[in-house]
C-alpha cells in the first residue's frame, strides 16, 4: 500500500470517528433506527470520493451514500441508473493494480488514462475501507452490545461486517414494526409547511421521505402524498382566493404532484419578486387580502369605537407606561452602577497582569544569569594560578602514565572541566586540556568537553 492511500484511508476513518451517533438506549425502536440510519447517510454522502455511481446527471456528489442505503433503495433517492457503467457495485474487492484493458496495441496515451483511472480507483477503495471501519465502531458505541454482537464473526470478529449490515440485523431482529410503530411513522410523515420555509425544499423532503419508507415496505400513496400537500397550501394563508381556485379548477387529470409543486412553487417566485421590488418585507401580511379585510372590518371599527369611549382606561395606561419608565430608569441606573463595578474589576486584573508581566521579566533575567554562569562552570577555569604557573611545567608521560597520574591524585576536582588525557571532572580546580601539567603523547589542548578529538570519554575520578 503506498503512502498516499494509506494516508487517504486513516484521513477519512478519522473523519468518520469525528463525527459520532446518537447513543441509542435499550432496544432501538423504529424512530431510533431511522435516525441512526439518516446519521450514517449524511457521514458516507460527505466522503470525498468520486465513483461514477457516485453523481448523478446534475453532477451533484452523493459520495458513499450507496454503502449505507443499497443499490435499489438509493437508485430510488438520487434517481442514478443502476445499469450500465454507473451501476453501484457493493462488493469491496481490492481493484488490480494493472487495469486488464491494457494491451499490447493500447496507445501510450490510453494507457497512462487508464493508469490514472486505475489509480484513483485503488485511492477510492481504501477510502471507502477507511469509511466502513470508522462507521463500524462509531454504531457500537452508539448501540448496546447485545443488538450487534450477533454479526462478530470468531475469527474475523467485526472486520467484515458492513455499515449496511448492522442496519438489515437491526431491522430484521431488533426493531419491532406493530400497529402503533407503523401510526407513529405515518403521522411523522406529515410534516406542516409553515408558509415561509422554501417551499421547494419542503416538497423534495415529502417525496425523499416517501422513497425512503418505501424502500422499508411502508407506502404512502401518492394521492394521499398530493392531499396532503394541498391542504398545507390552504392553511398557511399565504395565497388568495383566485390563486386556489385557480388550482381548484383545472381538470382531474392534470392534478398531479408534478404539477401541484410546480404550480405553487411558481406562484411563491413570483411573490418573492414582487416583494423585493416593492421592498416589502418577505412575510405576507394576511391583512393584505381585501377580502380578509372586509371579514374583519366589523370587527376592528368596534373595537376603535371602544377604545375611543373609555378615557378612564387610556388614564390608567398612561400611569401604567409613567410606571414603566421609572422602573426602565431605575434599570438603567443599576446597569451604570454594573458598568462602573466591572470597569474597577477590568482595572485591577490590569494592574495585576502588569505586576505578573513585571515579574516575568525579573524570573527571565535571572534564569539567563544561571544558564551563564552554569556554561562558564562547565567549560572549565582556562587560567592556572600564578603560583603554579612559576611552580610547574608541562610534563609529557608515556603508556597512559598521565591518567595514572590523575586517577592517584586527591583533593579537589574541577567539576565539569574536561582534559584530552584525564576525562572529565580532572584533578585541581583550574584544570583542563590547555593548562594540563602531566599530559599523554598526542595530548591535544583545544579537546573540550563537547568536542574531544579523539581524548579520554570517562571521567578521572
């Protein structure tokens, strides 16, 4: 394996393990399942990968979505032909290194074409191995043991088992589809349009939704789907009375779901535009409809003449907002009083952050003192008191005599000194390779302790 795929699958397995699942407790149940599902849909959709399988006819990346839905149910989904070259293939077979293509006839430029392609391909698998292996143990720490441990293989354990098929086992063994789990799901299905969502996404949603629970034998009819649809455009009160029966009036046959969300996505352009020309804001006012005045209009002028003849109740809300603003003053002063505390606060932690700042320094000054005074220690004393100066001279001994020398002398020692014929920590305070008395043959008097060409390598001691 070549560092560039081996570096690609632990970057996408580490991606997965970034990104972990709703932990799922006791025995998953069907809405569990499905969130658990959709989880590992959007995980595998984001992989960086580029299989043909993997986009459809508007180029749009569903990356390895397929490993986790299957083919039949994600054909369905992306809409992607499942025949011909971009049919999904779930096996996980490593391709040959040599695309079997390649002949001898094969042009220099096919063939380097194809030795991209091949290598791309070989980039994807582990990739997608990198996926599996992630996923895997994200849904066994979601999970309680006893709803997976019946796919561990003795030898394999879990190595060959697939996002997919934890899903199928959970499915088929865990999860319990009864009459109350089937109303739940059908009554999640019909999700309210709140009239200033995007009404397009919100269509798209019914239809996935639909294909989704298909693909688990649990079907929504389309005409149930499309009545749905058309009651939430009624009820969000977003269009007027011609724009419905517009709708209302056209012929059984060209109500369809097809035409219904093209219809009234089109008539929500169209509103949006004319919103931003007249630079209204973008939520529709129900007030707007003349006729939704006209219903109100009774309503409103008994209410203004109400108003108009109780001058008591206007005093009391006078006195009421008079009230207010001395209670907003007396806010406002406690807010003045907070700013000020905070203020002094600020202050201090300034003047003790330039206290700490001042005693960084000092510590900082002082350590590199030590390390000074530490370095000129170590290098040793170069200068031989005068009294041995006129005292001593240079005596060259044969057959390693000099560390003999050494090794018998007593008395102090110049620690961290060292000398080419007696090592480390020699003899007398001032003592190193330039003052040495009584050196070895080859002494050499620039050897220190960092470079010691070719000298003694232990100490005399």
């Amino acid at each position: 394996m070549s560092r560039s795929n081996s570096a690609a699958e632990k970057d996408e397995y580490e991606r997965v393990r970034s990104e972990p699942l709703t932990k799922i407790k006791g025995r998953p149940e069907w809405s569990d399942y499905t969130l658990l599902k959709k989880e590992l849909s959007s995980i595998a959709a984001n992989s960086e990968t580029q299989y043909w399988w993997g986009e459809d006819g508007a180029g749009i990346q569903y990356g390895l979505l397929a490993d986790i839905l299957g083919g039949v149910e994600y054909e369905l989904l992306t809409g992607i032909d499942s025949q011909g070259r971009k049919a999904y293939s779930p096996t996980m077979q490593k391709p040959n290194l040599v695309d079997e293509t390649i002949t001898n006839v094969t042009s220099d430029a096919e063939r380097e074409r194809k030795n991209l392609e091949r290598a791309e391909l070989i980039k994807y698998w582990h990739m997608r191995r990198g996926l599996h292996r992630g996923l895997g143990e994200n849904i066994r720490e979601a999970l309680d043991a006893m709803y997976y441990s019946g796919l561990k293989h003795e030898i394999t354990s879990y190595k060959t088992i697939k996002p997919i098929d934890y899903l199928k086992h959970l499915k088929t063994d865990w999860v319990i589809m009864d009459t109350a789990a089937l109303k739940q799901i059908k009554k999640d299905f019909y999700v309210e349009w709140d009239g200033e969502s995007n009404l397009k996404n919100y269509s798209t949603d019914l239809t996935r939704t639909q294909a989704e629970l298909r693909a688990d034998n649990i079907i929504i009819n389309d005409a149930d789907k499309l009545q749905w649809y058309i009651e939430q455009m009624y009820e969000c009160q977003r269009f007027e009375k011609l724009e419905m029966t517009t709708w209302e009036a056209k012929p059984s046959n060209q109500k369809t779901w097809t035409n219904a969300t093209s219809y009234f996505i089109e008539l929500v352009r169209i509103q949006d535009q004319y919103e931003r020309m007249s630079s209204r804001t973008t939520k529709r006012s129900r007030y707007e409809s003349a006729a939704h005045a006209a219903e109100v209009g009774d309503e409103l002028r008994g209410y203004i003449e109400s108003v108009a003849s109780k001058e008591a109740q206007r005093e009391q809300e006078v006195e009421e907002r008079i009230e207010q603003l001395n209670k907003m003053q007396s806010t406002s002063t406690d807010v003045a009083l907070l700013v000020t505390k905070l203020s002094e606060k600020i202050d201090k932690k300034d003047d003790q952050i330039q206290k700490l700042t001042t005693q960084m320094a000092e510590l900082q000054k002082a350590i590199k003192e030590l390390t000074s005074n530490q370095a000129t220690k170590q290098a040793g004393s170069t200068k031989e008191p005068i009294a041995e100066k006129t005292k001593r001279t240079r005596i060259t001994m044969k057959n390693g005599s000099g560390a003999k020398w050494a090794n018998a002398k007593q008395g102090r020692r110049c620690i961290g000194g060292y000398c080419w014929t007696h090592g480390f920590d020699p003899p007398s305070t001032w003592h190193n390779s330039k003052t040495c008395l009584n050196i070895d043959e080859g002494h050499q008097d620039g050897a220190t302790a960092t470079n010691r060409m070719g000298g003694v390598n232990v100490s005399s001691r």
